[in-house]
C-alpha cells in the first residue's frame, strides 16, 4: 500500500486523511507517494518472488530392533 508523504517534514498521512490535503499542512510541500519499500526499506512479498515449486516433506518408517533380549 502506497501513502502520500512529506519528502521535507517526513510526514506520512493515511490514504483517508490524503483524499483531504493538496499539501502538506505543516512546510505546505506538494505530497508525493511513498511505497512501503521506499520509507521504511522492507521489500514486499510479490508473487514472482515465490519459487516455482515448493519443497515437499516426506515421512519416513524405521524399524526400531527389539531390545527385549529373545533371540530371532
């Protein structure tokens, strides 16, 4: 989700409070959008980043030898 942003202030308003401002009320700079990535330097998860196949777990059985001392 992108948010509208003061590049001089640093402020970052919520989409509903954005649809209200032109600019921004404190330096009244144009705001610009900003991107998760862009202010706060965290990447999102897209779908192409997802590998193609996924790693399946497979279950195995061992036989446990008996330890009760009866010869076979």
């Amino acid at each position: 989700m992108t948010h509208l942003c003061c590049p001089g202030c640093r402020l970052r308003f919520t989409p509903a409070a954005a649809a209200h401002l032109g600019a921004c009320p404190d330096c009244g700079e144009p705001l610009r959008c900003a991107s998760l990535e862009g202010t706060v330097g965290f990447r999102i998860l897209r779908l192409e980043d997802v590998a193609e196949s996924l790693p399946q777990a497979l279950a195995v059985s061992i036989a446990v030898p008996d330890r009760t001392g009866a010869q076979p």
